[in-house]
C-alpha cells in the first residue's frame, strides 16, 4: 500500500512541477528574461572586478607591512644576467 501512496505522491509532485514550469512559460517574456540575466551577468562581473581590484590592492598594502619590500609583481622581474 504504501508503495501505491509512493507512485501517486511523486506523480502529483511531477504534475505540480509540469504545471508550474507551463504557468511560468505562459507568463514571462523570453526577451525579458534574457535582458534580466544579461543585467545579472554584467552585475556579477563588475562585483567579481571590483573585489579582485580591491583585494590585489589590499595584498599589496599588506605585503608592504609586513615584509617591508615592495610585492612582487609580473612586470618587475630581475633582468637576466647577460655574463657567461
């Protein structure tokens, strides 16, 4: 009996599931939608450089302190020796 009770309850929750996903299809714009995620999109990425920004620059003032030198970076790399 309860396996019946199993069947039936998952085939309500997957009809419920149909029928809210057909409700939402019905009542939403894809044009809109599509705007709504580019927005979403172009939010998350100006945050995500804004915070990377914010955080190298942060590193970097911490790095000062507490070893007293400059931070290392890509463009200030020592240049080769040139004796053989």
């Amino acid at each position: 009996m309860t396996d019946r009770r199993e069947a039936v309850a998952d085939d309500l929750r997957a009809l419920a599931t149909d029928l809210k996903s057909l409700l939402d299809s019905a009542t939403t714009d894809p044009k809109e939608r599509s705007k709504k995620e580019r927005r979403w999109r172009v939010l998350y990425t100006a945050f995500g450089i804004a915070t990377t920004v914010a955080a190298r620059r942060g590193a970097a003032k911490v790095w000062g302190i507490l070893t007293g030198e400059q931070p290392p970076t890509k463009g200030a790399a020592e240049p080769a020796k040139q004796g053989r």
